[in-house]
C-alpha cells in the first residue's frame, strides 16, 4: 500500500490538483491529510468540494479549520492573516454545506492509528492545533511524547516545511505543504509512504493561476506573492 500524506492545502486548488495527480501516476491508493485546508487561499469552496471526491482514509483539522468554528482556537493574527480569515468565513458562512465535510472534524486535530503505531497531528501532540516545530528545533521532546504514547511513526503538518528525523526507530516526518510551501521552493510538497520507504515529492503546479485567484479574492498582495518564491 502507497500512502500519499497531504497537508496545509490553505485553498490551493491547482496545487491540490498537481500533487492529486502526481500521487496517482506514483501509485499512491490512501490518503492522510494533516489539516488546514482552507484560509489563506482564494479558492476554498472549490478545495473543499475536490476533497470530497476521493476517498480520504484519515482526516485530522488544523488550526485554520478550527479556527473558523471553535472560539477556543482562535488567536491573533496578523493583518494579511486577519484579512484572509475575514474572506474564508464569508465564504463558509454563504456555503456552508460545501463545508460540511470540514465542521465534523473540526474538534479533531489529532488521530492514532494503532496497528501501525503512528499519530497524525496537525501541530505537535502537546498544542495539537497551533504548537510549531521546525526544522532545526531540538525534537527531543517530540520523541520523549512519542515514547510516552508508543508511536512509531509521527506525522505533522503546520510548519509548512518537510522534514524528516529518526531516533531509536521512531520517526517524525513533516510532508511540507501542499499549497504555501515556506521552505525556499515553490512547488507543492507531500509525502508517500510505502512500508518503510519515504518518499518526499516536489511538484510544479500553476502558480499564477493560484495567484490570480487570491487577487480575485481581494486579498492581501504579499499572500500571492510568497507563493512565486515558496516562502
Ligand atoms: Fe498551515
């Protein structure tokens, strides 16, 4: 079994759509997604109805999935931030049906799959939603939380860059993100798992017209911006 892992899409639906089809000619036939689908992105109705037209295995929420229906999770933000979140909960506001799929796992930033000892967490285990853990950062909590709950494997999302670390056969892999990479390289990141293997995928996919739909929006310049440089 090939597992493609996909996180932080934020309303990217070109880029969503590239890396759906790439995983497909890589043989990939399960999918894990690792949360924060929309905000961000100009396109978030048509992110969230291609979702639902595959099958998705496991499903966990991120912080901006959240943030849309739970009080608790919201935080401050910056002004682009503050902006692009205004834009997302209009538009699930007037849709609300086309996010449906969304609202039920909004309490959900975080799964276990037992039989094969791995935790998909959007954050990290101890801030499920918001906690952030980059490349460089000392993971040795991050492991210590992963002995305590018996996980073999730990996949997370939100930092928006990939990674991979190993301690004592226990690994950590953070996929990248799908629709606003911050790691230098602007194509669109993800994983595939098979068995033991990790397969960390870079692909291009049609920026501009991810750009033009952020200006339709009427978003902020520097959140279409960052996509040309992946930053
Ligand atoms: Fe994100």
């Amino acid at each position: 079994m090939r597992t493609a892992v996909l996180s932080d899409i934020h309303a990217n639906i070109q880029a969503l759509e590239a890396v759906l089809k790439d995983s497909r000619e890589q043989g990939a036939d399960r999918f894990w997604m690792l949360g924060d689908y929309i905000d961000y992105g100009g396109s978030p109705v048509e992110t969230m109805e291609r979702l639902e037209t595959f099958d998705i295995s496991q499903m966990i929420a991120g912080n901006h999935d959240a943030c849309l229906y739970l009080e608790s999770v919201r935080s401050s933000a910056t002004p682009h931030g503050r902006k692009a979140y205004e834009f997302t909960r209009a538009v699930v506001r007037e849709n609300r049906r086309r996010f449906s799929m969304l609202e039920t796992i909004v309490h959900r930033p975080m799964a276990y799959i037992p039989e094969c000892g791995t935790l998909l967490v959007h954050g990290t285990p101890e801030d499920p939603y918001w906690g952030k853990f980059q490349a460089g950062d000392d993971p040795e909590d991050l492991f210590h939380a992963m002995e305590e709950r018996d996980v073999r494997l730990m996949l997370m999302g939100h930092s928006h860059t990939s990674f991979l670390l190993t301690k004592d056969g226990r690994r950590i892999i953070n996929p990248g993100s799908v629709g606003q990479p911050r790691d230098g390289c602007p194509e669109a990141s993800y994983v595939i798992l098979d068995g033991d293997t990790v397969i960390f995928r870079r692909v291009k996919y049609d920026i501009g017209g991810a750009a033009d739909a952020i200006q339709k929006a009427g978003l902020p310049e520097y959140l279409w911006q960052r996509l040309y440089t992946g930053r």
